[in-house]
C-alpha cells in the first residue's frame, strides 16, 4: 500500500524506529523520538544502500516520488545515486568554502575597524595577487608551496615588500578559517624566512650624511 499526506501527518512515535514502505524501495523513517526523514534502499554492485531524501513535510511526498524516480534513472544507467549525492554536496561545500570565499568573509568582518583607505588596499591586494591563483581553492587544501608561489611572483616583480605585505594578509585570512572550522592550519606560518629580508633604509645615515657635506661655494 502507497503512503498518503493523510497517513503520513497522522504517524504517531512509539519509542522505536518504524519504517513506512512506499514502493520501490521508498520508505518513510519514523524516528523514536519523532521526526520523518525520507529513505531508499537500493542495491548496487551487490552492495545494499540507503539514500537519503531529507525530512517530511519540508521534503513532500510528491517530492520524495520524484527523487526515488531520478534514482532509479541513475541506477538503469550503472551509476550509483549515493555516489553522486556526495560528489554533489562536496562541490557545494568547496565552493563555500574557497580562499576567496573565506577572505572576502574575513574582510567584511573586520573591515568596519579599519579606515576605508586601508579596507581598499587589502581587498585590492588580495584581488591582484592571491585570488587569481588561489581563490578557487578549497582554503583547506591550500599548503604552503602554493602560497609561496604566489608571494614569488610578487617577489618577482620587484615589490619584495609587498609580498611581506601579503603574506601577513594571507595569514590573517587563514587563521580566520582555522578559527570558523574550514581549514586546520595557517600555511603562512611556515614561510617564515622563505622570503629574502626588506631591503631597510638607515635614514639615521642619510641624515649624518647630509650634515657632514661641505657647503656649497
């Protein structure tokens, strides 16, 4: 017998687990506690499987029959539905979850402390030297040397103060995503000493050197 809304909104909890059968392997599972969450069994290479729909009502049953159906597609095509839901929701979670993604987040929080000269100056640096090369990547994923790669090319045009300059900033960026849970560590903190010192100016010298030039005739 097929499940109705009738049916469905009238499941009373009994202290264990009860599971509903729809047909073709769509089952509604009734938490002890309470709480619906659409299921699916299926089987694939010899393997038995559950897949997941989420939870009535906010997943109807009209709408758990149509993702039973698009399962059932994969399946007679040799693909193995379970197997794209995680491919899925990874690719969500990396998009959420990128350098650019997570700096940007990082900046506007902390923006507002900053005057907007130096608010400008960050995000522009983060524009032209880390997001073309590591804005699209997982913020997790990002180890040192690709780091490093990025501060030589700064290095490279000259500007090694600025690469300095940057890899505070990347640092900052990072240890904000050590701190909301998206990365396990800051890759800025193993480049110390990876770059060559600032060239530093003795202005101290220059001066000395001015006082001690002999007068013009």
């Amino acid at each position: 017998m097929k499940l109705t809304d009738t049916f469905l909104r009238t499941i009373k909890t009994t202290g264990k687990v009860q599971k509903k059968a729809d047909g073709r392997g769509l089952y509604i599972h009734v938490a002890p506690t309470g709480g619906e969450y659409w299921r699916m069994a299926y089987s694939f290479n010899g393997k038995q499987k559950v897949l997941s729909f989420g939870e009535y009502p906010t997943v109807s049953l009209k709408d758990a029959r149509q993702k039973r159906e698009k399962a059932k597609e994969q399946l007679a095509k040799g693909i193995d539905p379970g197997a794209v839901k995680k491919a899925q929701k990874q690719a969500q979670t990396e998009e959420t979850e990128t350098f650019e993604v997570v700096a940007r987040e990082w900046h506007t929080k902390y923006s507002s402390s900053w005057t907007s000269r130096y608010a400008v100056t960050i995000m522009s640096r983060m524009e032209r030297d880390l997001f073309p090369l590591l804005g699209k990547r997982p913020i997790g994923e990002i180890k040192a040397p690709e780091l490093l790669a990025a501060l030589r090319r700064i290095e490279s045009r000259g500007t090694l103060e600025t690469a300095h300059r940057i890899r505070t900033i990347a640092g900052q960026a990072f240890r904000y995503a050590v701190a909301t849970g998206r990365a396990e560590r800051d890759p800025s903190a193993d480049l110390r000493g990876a770059l060559p010192p600032p060239k530093r100016v003795n202005f101290a010298s220059i001066k000395e050197g001015k006082r001690r030039r002999a007068p013009a005739n």
